[in-house]
C-alpha cells in the first residue's frame, strides 16, 4: 500500500500509463476551454449591462411626448398621472374611458 506521506506527484505521474497521461491532458485542455467560454460568457453579460446603463440618452421632453401620442379627435384627456416612470392618461371617448399606459 501507498503512503500518501511519502509518494510526491512525480512518482504519481511516473507510473501513469501513457494513456491514462493522454486522458489527463485532454481533460486539462477540456476544462481549459470550457473555462475561457465561461469567462467569455461571464465579459459578454457584463458588457451589455454597462452598455444599457450607459446608453440611456433618451431625449424626453413635453413636446416630443405629446407628438407621438395620438387619440382620437372626440376624446378628451381626463387624467394624467405619473406613476413608476410612466405616465397614466385617463381618456373618455364618447361613453367610454380608458387607461392609457405611456412609457416616456
């Protein structure tokens, strides 16, 4: 019986087989590829969460809200909330209302 005392890796490594050696290094390489896709992955993910939070040079302003809401010609604004970053518009059209959810 061994002495895991005593035995060094080298004397290990000596009495591997030579396919057993093949075995480990393609395992090593393995494990060597998997981790650099992981990192990869891992650079990749972070990139595009700076990028979103870099990349909000939203222009919002009264005006620009209002051209590109659109209701129609009877209806008449009622309401208007601001609610968790979006506005909340109450609309009556004839006899009816509506919600309108408006993400500025």
């Amino acid at each position: 019986m061994r002495d895991p005392n005593t035995d060094s890796d080298e004397t290990v490594q000596d009495e591997l087989d030579p396919a057993a050696l093949r075995l480990q290094a393609k395992l090593r390489r393995l494990l060597m590829g998997s981790s650099l896709v992981m990192v990869l992955g891992l650079l990749a993910v972070f990139a595009a969460i700076f990028y979103k939070i870099n990349a909000n040079n939203s222009n919002v302003s009264a005006d620009n809200v209002a051209a590109t809401i659109a209701i129609g010609a009877e209806a008449q604004v009622i309401s208007v909330t601001q609610m968790d970053g979006n506005l909340v518009v109450l609309v009556k059209e004839g006899a009816s209302q509506a919600l309108v959810y408006i993400d500025l």
